[in-house]
C-alpha cells in the first residue's frame, strides 16, 4: 500500500472589492500592475482583507490607499469562491454607494470607465468574472 500524499497546504485570503460607479453609470476597473500576481488584468478596485476587519472597513481602507477616495459601501453584490494555484480566495463584492475625491491610480495603476455592457470586453481575474454577470451584464 503506498503512503497517503499529504495536501499542499494551500493558502486561504479574503478579498474586498468595489463597484464603483461615476454620474454617467460607468463602472470603475482598474488595471494590476507588473509584477503582481494577474499583471495587466482588470479588476473591481479593492484587496486583502486584514484581521479584525470588516468587509467594509478594510474596502473602504484599500479605496482610500489605491485610489485616493472616501467611499461610503453599499449592497452586497456576490461572494466568488475561487480555487487559485497558490491559494484559495473568497472575493466579497459590493456596491459604492456614494464617494468623495477624484479617483486617481496611486499605485501607478492605470483606470478606466467602463459603461456596463462594455465589462466582459476586459480581460479580468477569474474571481471578477462572475461579478459582470452578477451585475446583470452579459
Ligand atoms: O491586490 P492584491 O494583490 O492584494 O490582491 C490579493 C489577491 O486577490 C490577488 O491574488 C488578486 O489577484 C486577487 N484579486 C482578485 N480580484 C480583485 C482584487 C484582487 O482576484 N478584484
């Protein structure tokens, strides 16, 4: 009999993400940059959860650092479980209800407007994906 094979251990994250929208219902994408992990993707703004943090808080926190608004959060939109190779993400997506200040990419990321039926032209993270739909996009 051969000895079981142990399971990598395989991480588990906690991601926030936004969707944000401008006076004319275009929604907000911003593009990950080299280096990181899906360089060039796009993606609803947002990140890692910290511990002791709500979903709210912490999207409400990596808003304020990425983009340099003040947003206040609104309805959740969908929750996507997604298997990566390194690890396991669950993505808590929801709407930006309202928020104060210029969206700018202050990482260096590059961001656009996207009217809503133009969302599923963007090449984004598996985990994103879903959220078009969820939205009510084909
Ligand atoms: O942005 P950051 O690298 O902190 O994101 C952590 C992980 O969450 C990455 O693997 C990233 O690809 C993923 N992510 C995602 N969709 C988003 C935001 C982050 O899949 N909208």
């Amino acid at each position: 009999m051969s000895a079981p094979v142990a399971e990598p251990a395989r991480r588990s994250i906690e991601v926030v993400a936004g969707v944000i929208r401008d006076a004319r219902g275009r929604i907000l994408l911003a593009r990950r940059t080299e280096g990181r992990d899906l360089a060039g993707r796009w993606e609803f703004p947002g990140g890692k959860r910290e511990p002791g943090e709500s979903p709210e808080g912490a999207l409400v926190r990596e808003l304020r650092e990425e983009l340099g608004i003040e947003a206040e959060i609104g309805d959740h939109v969908i929750t996507v479980p997604q298997q990566y190779p390194d690890k396991h993400l669950s993505l808590d997506v929801r709407e930006v209800r309202a928020f104060s200040g210029t969206a700018r990419g202050r990482e260096g990321q590059a961001l656009v407007w996207v009217p809503p039926h133009k969302l599923a032209a963007y090449e984004m993270p598996p985990a994103d994906v879903p959220v078009v739909a969820a939205l009510g996009q084909p």
